[in-house]
C-alpha cells in the first residue's frame, strides 16, 4: 500500500513538473522540413545592380527584345507563349536613374500607387458602391478627338508615374501590329494607345492606328461587354466608351471595341479591348496593359483560358522567361507535382484579384505563432491574400509583420544594422558592403502543411549600390481593410500558376 502511495505522488509530481507553466514555455514551435538558414550571395547581387545601370546593357537588352520576344509553342496547341521582359530593362527614352537609389526609390513610389490603387478597390466594395454608381471622369475631349477630326495632343513622358512592372510583345489588328504591352494580374480591361491621340504619353512603338486593321470593331453601349465595364458611357454615335484609373492619378479613356490579338503567330479573334485616345501617365513606354485579372472581360478570361502561369525574373538581371497560357483544351496540367498548391479564392465583391489561402510564415524552419486570422477574408469580402504581378514588395497585416520582423532581426544578431535614408518603406536594414556571401535565416510562405522557401535574394534586396540591403516585407497600411498582398519580388524565379478550371493556384520553384 506504502509502494502505491509513493508511485502515485511520484507521478503527481512528473505531471505537474511536466505540464507547469515554465516548462510549457519552452516547448519548441511547430517546425518546418526547411534548414534554419540559407546563404545569400552579396556580391552578385551588387553585380546585378551596378549592370542594370549600364548603357552598354541596355543596348544588349533592346536586342534581347527584338529577337525572342514572341515564343512559339508548334508542338503544344494549347498552349500560347510571351517572352516577359522587366519594366527597368524596358528601352526608354526617359533619362536614365543616375544611380541605384533612385531607382529604388522610383520603384517604391510606383508600389506604394499600386497598393493604394488596389486597397482603394477593395474599400468601395466593402462600402457597397456599384459598378452604375461611377461615371467617366472626361469624355469630351476624347470624344472630340474620336469622332470629329485627328488631333495630336502633347505627348506626356509615362516614366515618373504608373505601374506594372513586367511587359511582352503582342500583335494586335490585322495585319498584326506588334505592340509592348504590360502584364497585369491586377486588372481585367485590356488596352493600347490609339490614333487619333488627344492627350497620348511616349511609347517606344509607333501607336496603333485602327483605321488600318480590317479587324477592328466599335462595341455598342448596349453590348454584354460594355455592361461589364466599371466604369462606362455611350458616345455620340450609340458606341461604348470605356475609362480605366489606377488610383494615382493615372487613367486610359477612349472606345471600347473588338479586335484581333495574335500570340505566337496564333490569331485570337474578337478581344474585347480599350482603344485609348486619352491616357495620362502610365507605363513607361508601352503601348498599353494585357489585363490578367480574374473578371470577366480579362484576357484569359475572354479566349476561355483553363489556366496561365508565368514566372517572374529578377528585376535586375537580363534574363526573361514566359508567360504561358493554357487553352480550355484537353491536356496535361500546366503545374506539375512538384508545386506548393492552394485554393484559389474569390472575393465576391471584387473579382478582379486572385486570392491564396496562405495560413503562415516561417523563419529559420519554424513557423511564427500568427494567428490565422491574419491572413483569412472575413465574411464581408475584407482581409484575406492576393498574388500580385504588379506589387513588388509583399505586404502583411502589421501583427504577421512584426511577428516575421522580429523571428528575422532575432536570427541575424550577428550582422550589422544600417540605415536607408529616404527608403521610408523599410524599417529592417543590413550593412552587408563587407561580405561577399552571408548566412542569412531562410523564410518561407506556408499554405497548408505545404512550405513555398523563398530564395534569400528574394527577401533581402539591395537599395543601393554600396552593400546596404533591406527585409522586402513592409506592414499593410490602415486603410488597407486589412488584404495582404504577395508581390512580385517574392515570386521571382517562382512559376506561379493560376489554375482557373480547378480553382487552384501553385508555385513552383526554379521553374523560369
């Protein structure tokens, strides 16, 4: 009976010893199959910075585009390919960056726009404000310019203002015009500069003249695709007219009409698309944007695409890669085995954005203790993640922020801190000017039980040219409604697909 006193009260004690609130303190976070670090080549990254602002590179780049920009797919039929290029590797005529740092700051304005422009959407559909509820800002002077005579206007510089940030060359009319056009996964309405222009920005391509495609077509304001518009109005003659913004300050206006788009000598007829008379500040010389949104009048939306993947290169290297869309044929699946996948989610008030089910972050192979919240939609249409072609910086509700802020600059104790001044965005920075490689924490994008591992190169970036790099993840502002947006600097030599048939989206590393 002793004996059994005494195995009881021994147990006793290991329960409580065991279950006690400083020990429960210290058992180990769930963890990841991910090693704790990564290294992070710093000279190559400098490299890459100090070429980007080469003339020479930019002539070899002009070259570079000339030559591969269209991608023919002749043994896959249902496949249409675009070589994708970098908007800073784009030729321009606009002065040159004089150096890296503004460039860095020139890229994070256009961010912050963009960011702005799509959180500004996602808040009127919160509100409850209806497509019928906005009207065109300016039709008058399009409309003069249109229908009564050619007027060629002042020709505005797009280098300082506007977004999307990685473009291709498509053939638009027939005969086909072979246009640069940006890539954007955050708009549906597709759209080129055109003749007759009232107010038209530089483009490096003569601007497209409708009169000169047998294929052209005004639409009807009473057509299906007009009433899908935004923003819409009827012009003079019973047609549509069309007007798109982009939050800062930017803006497209002009016919809304039919046309031809030819994508690796593949002809697709009947494109509804914006044939732009008045277009303020966008784009950096390209003749327009391929919408790659989730709505209905987006491009792949409107040739029937089941899916379309593209995979981003480094924004400072000379490399390219595609853009490839999946026709609504038979066929293998555009993402292999090997993807992370989740869920594709739509956002019933905007469906232009394509929203992930990201439910966590890692640093070092262990996943922070971030409420799920943090990254679901609630019940209303707010909060919630999108994948972003346009954003660069990934954005996180500040709680996920400072949660991964904290797990990293608590990995890199070792490395010295630096200031960026004038790089407001950031608040994480290192003096890396010494180092020719560096043992950084990894991070990792968890969507599931399944773990996206970032490449280091694509969350520390360089900000100038003397070795000072910065965390690439910065805190949604307040009047975001709380949406986190995965950008492009961490999708880089990741082949995302967007699976529209089965409502799944992967990612798929080293893949360009």
């Amino acid at each position: 009976m002793a004996n059994s006193h005494l195995h009881f009260h021994l147990l006793f004690l290991f329960l409580s010893f065991l279950f006690s609130p400083a020990i429960s303190r210290h058992i180990s976070p769930k963890t990841t199959n991910t090693a704790a670090t990564s290294l992070f080549d710093v000279s190559t990254s400098l490299s890459r910075t100090e070429l980007l602002l080469s003339h020479s590179h930019q002539q070899q780049q002009q070259q570079q585009q000339q030559s591969v920009s269209v991608v023919e797919n002749k043994n896959v039929t249902n496949v249409l390919s675009l070589r994708l290029h970098s908007r800073d590797l784009f030729p321009s005529t606009a002065p040159p960056p004089k150096d890296y740092t503004s460039l860095t700051l020139s890229r994070l304005a256009r961010d912050s726009a963009r960011v702005a422009a799509i959180s500004a959407r996602v808040a009127l559909a919160l509100s409850g404000i209806k497509n019928s509820d906005l009207e065109p800002q300016q039709t008058h002077k399009h409309e003069t310019a249109a229908e009564e005579e050619p007027i060629e206007g002042p020709i505005a510089s797009g280098s300082s203002q506007g977004s999307g940030e990685y473009f291709s060359r498509v053939g638009v009319g027939s005969p086909a015009r072979q246009l640069d056009l940006v890539l954007d996964t955050g708009s549906d309405v597709s759209w080129v500069q055109c003749q007759p222009c009232a107010d038209c920005y530089q483009q490096s391509d003569p601007i497209y003249d409708p009169s000169a495609s047998s294929t052209y077509s005004r639409l009807d304001c009473a057509s299906a695709a007009c009433a899908s518009l935004d923003v819409s109005a009827c012009g003079a003659r019973a047609t549509c007219l069309y007007q798109v913004s982009y939050g800062d300050g930017s803006y497209t206006v002009g016919d809304f009409a039919t046309e031809t788009v030819t994508l690796g000598g593949r002809p697709l007829p009947n494109v509804a698309f914006g044939c732009g008379h008045d277009n303020e500040g966008l784009f950096v010389g390209a003749a327009g944007l391929l919408g790659l949104g989730g709505g209905a009048l987006s491009f792949p939306s409107q040739i029937s695409a089941r899916s379309f993947s593209y995979c981003l290169v480094d924004r400072d290297s000379p490399s390219t890669s595609t853009l490839d869309l999946h026709l609504d044929l038979d066929g293998e699946s555009a993402s292999s085995g090997d993807a992370v996948s989740t869920s594709l989610i739509r956002n019933r008030g905007v469906d232009t954005f394509y929203y992930v089910g990201l439910t966590g972050i890692a640093v070092g192979g262990r996943v922070l203790p971030i409420p799920g919240s943090a990254f679901e939609m609630d019940a209303a249409g707010g909060g919630g993640v999108i994948v972003d072609s346009g954003t660069a910086i990934t954005r996180l509700r500040r709680d996920a922020y400072d949660a991964l802020r904290d797990a990293f600059v608590g990995a890199t104790g070792d490395l010295a801190r630096a200031a960026a001044p004038g790089v407001a965005l950031f608040d994480t920075c290192y003096d890396l000017s010494s180092r020719r490689s560096v043992e950084v924490p990894t991070v990792g994008l968890m969507f599931g039980e399944e773990e996206l591992r970032l490449p280091a190169k694509n969350y520390l970036i360089p900000v100038d040219s003397a070795g000072t790099f910065c965390l690439a993840f910065a805190p949604a502002s307040s009047s975001s409604s709380g949406l986190s947006i995965i950008g492009n600097v961490q999708q880089q030599g990741t082949r995302v697909t967007f699976d529209i048939k089965n409502s799944m989206v992967g990612f798929e590393a080293d893949k360009c």
